[in-house]
C-alpha cells in the first residue's frame, strides 16, 4: 500500500506544476504533499502523515469533503516547522 501511494505521488508530481500558494484540494496535490512527508521525523511530519492517513480513510469511503480537512490538516502541520 504504502509503495502503491509513493508511486502515484512520484506520478502525480511529474505531471502536475509546482505552487507556492496554499493548493487545492486534489488526489494530485495530496500526492504532493505525500512526498514531503519522508526523511526525519519531525513533529510536524507526524502529525501530517496521522492527517494523511485520515484523508486516505476518507477518500476510500468516497467522502471526498472529509478527506480535503484532513488533507488541510496536514498541509498546515507541514507548514509549521
């Protein structure tokens, strides 16, 4: 699962522009955001991967509105270094 969701972020990440600005709610910016979340575990990465998870559960149930405030979650936990 885990491979699964690293490929489609490496996918997603070639195929889509990079943003500085706060992104959209989409498959493809949670990729994105998925691929940030390796290396050392900071805090913040935690939190972020636990927001992750939570979005991946709600999208698999198809509750796409759920899954884009956990993906906010974690796009905020990112940004507090």
């Amino acid at each position: 699962m885990k491979t699964l969701l690293l490929a489609a972020a490496f996918v997603a990440l070639a195929l889509s522009p990079a943003s500085a600005a706060k992104m959209a709610c989409t498959s493809a910016n949670m990729a994105k955001l998925l691929t940030g979340l390796g290396g050392e575990d900071t805090p913040s990465k935690v939190a972020a991967r636990k927001s992750m998870a939570s979005a991946n559960s709600e999208m698999s149930k198809g509750n796409m509105p759920g899954a884009c405030k956990h993906y906010m979650s974690a796009e905020k936990a990112m940004a507090m270094k």
